[in-house]
C-alpha cells in the first residue's frame, strides 16, 4: 500500500508525512527532486507532466493533493494536469486541501469561482468518480508564528493580526489538516467537504487569551489594518504581500469566517482541532 503526498517537504504536506509514517504507513512524498526529501520515502513527480503524475498515482492507495502558491494561471494548469492523472490512474482514494479557500459558503464574496484553479481541482476530480474527500481549513494558527506576530507576542505582550478584534474565524493548525486529512485517506466512509477549524470560530481576544495562559503572561490582541500587515510582511515575501493585504481587506467586509457546522470534522469524523495552548505546545514553543 502506498500513499502519494504533495507538499510533503512544505507546510501541508510534511505534518501529514510524518503522521502516517508514525501509522507504519507507506507515505511517499512526491517531489520534483528526491533529494528534497531529507531520506524520507518519496517518489519523483513533475506537476507539468500527465504522464508522470499518472505513472506516480498508478496502484496508490491514496493522494493527497493541495496546489502549491504560485501564480494563478501555474496553478490551474497544475490542477488540470493532476486531474487528468487522477482520471487516468484512478489511485484508491484522493484528499484535497482547499489551504484556506473558501468552497463551501457559495453566497460568500470570497468563496473560490468555479473557474478558479481550486474551483476546477475539485469540478474536475468530482467528475472521475474516484472516491474523494475535501479538507476546508480557513485560517491557519502557523501565520501567528510570522516574526511580525509572534515577536510582539514575546516582547511586548501584545498580538498584532489584520482583523477586527470582534471578527470570529475558523483557526486551524497544519497538525490538525494532518489529522483529518490521515482519517479519510484511510477511511473512505466520508466524502465531500470537510471543514477544519474552531466552532464557535475565535477572536482575536481569544486567540490572545490562549497565548496568554500558554506564556503565563498578560497577552493583549492588537487589531491591525490589512496595509499595515502587507507593509510589514513583504519584507518577507515580496509582492506577494499585496495580495495577502487584499485578502484581509476582503475579510474585513465580511461579519466572520466560520465553517459550517454540519459539514465540520467534528461532526462528520469526531475531531476536534487542538486548542491554542496545545498547538503551542506541540510547536515547541
């Protein structure tokens, strides 16, 4: 048995590597260059090449699947690509991360349009009829250890994020997308959309909260604007700031970003995300 793991050297993919590895699981990262994956179990795998993902997925267990951050019009030829093979090899099962997309709130301004390099990924492997499942995490708790955030957080006592201090949101770890995503490559009961993240969503005071019992230290939630947040990332980045500013600017219209409840992990699986404190904790911090 043999499980194929894009992003398995990224953010995504290696939580949910090491997860099955830990299961006695065949994880296999698929990486363009072997050598990329530290003596990890991996397969040799181009995105731009049907045939190779095709040759790749062929007699696998499972895929997980998340299109990697590149320019829109990469990424849809990526998820074309991947869905061809899908098609064509027809692996046991398929899980898709949406890493943070919104999919399944279609009266929202943000929800992903058909068209979209996501939109088409879950359009076109729907359309196989391969059994599949889709992971819907919002925002993830990992943007709180940016040097800007976390920083403050150890100096100052303060936790500057671009959202409203009133704006509740859906928080997940990457650990927690490892979770759910390892439950449904490996049970195929649950398929569509399965959203991760806190219900009732958090606030920013919330989220400081967590920090502050972790740090055993007063934590105050800093409201910051979303062009003061892009000015300080890009540093980091590059112009690919801009684009997270404008994400956060949209998010600020909106009155939150929770997912729904009938279609969360812990109704459709039983799981929980960690809690602020426990993800802290299994972060080493």
């Amino acid at each position: 048995m043999s499980y194929i793991i894009h992003g398995a050297t990224g953010a995504q993919g290696a939580p949910l590597q090491a997860l099955m590895l830990a299961s006695n699981l065949n994880a296999l990262a698929a990486v363009r260059d072997p050598a990329s994956a530290k003596g990890k179990p991996a397969i040799q795998v181009d995105n731009g090449s049907v045939e190779s993902l095709i040759a790749a997925y062929a007699g696998a267990d499972g895929v997980f699947v998340h299109l990697p951050q590149a320019a829109e019009p990469a990424r849809l030829e990526q998820a074309n690509n991947i869905a061809a093979a899908i098609a064509a090899a027809r692996p046991k099962r398929v899980v898709i991360s949406t890493s943070g997309a919104i999919v399944d709130q279609p009266e929202s301004v943000l929800q992903a349009p058909a068209e979209s390099a996501i939109g088409t990924l879950l359009r076109r492997v729907a359309e196989t009829g391969v059994s599949h499942a889709v992971v819907a995490p919002r925002l993830y708790l990992e943007n709180l250890l940016l040097p800007m955030v976390l920083g403050p957080v150890q100096a100052e006592g303060r936790l500057p994020y671009p959202l409203r201090a009133d704006f509740a949101a859906s928080w997940s770890s990457h650990l927690d997308v490892a979770m759910v995503a390892e439950r449904l490559l490996t049970d195929h009961a649950v398929t569509g959309i399965v959203g991760i993240g806190h219900l009732p969503g958090l606030t920013g005071p919330e989220l400081a909260q967590g920090f502050s019992a972790h740090f055993g230290r007063d934590v105050q939630f800093e409201a910051l604007s979303p062009e003061t947040f892009g000015t300080q990332l890009e540093p980091l980045i590059g112009p690919a700031a801009a684009n997270i500013a404008g994400f956060y600017a949209a998010l600020s219209q909106l009155p939150d970003n929770v997912i729904a409840s009938d279609t969360a992990a812990q109704q459709r699986l039983g799981l929980a995300p960690r809690g602020v404190g426990q993800w802290l904790a299994d972060m080493g911090l």
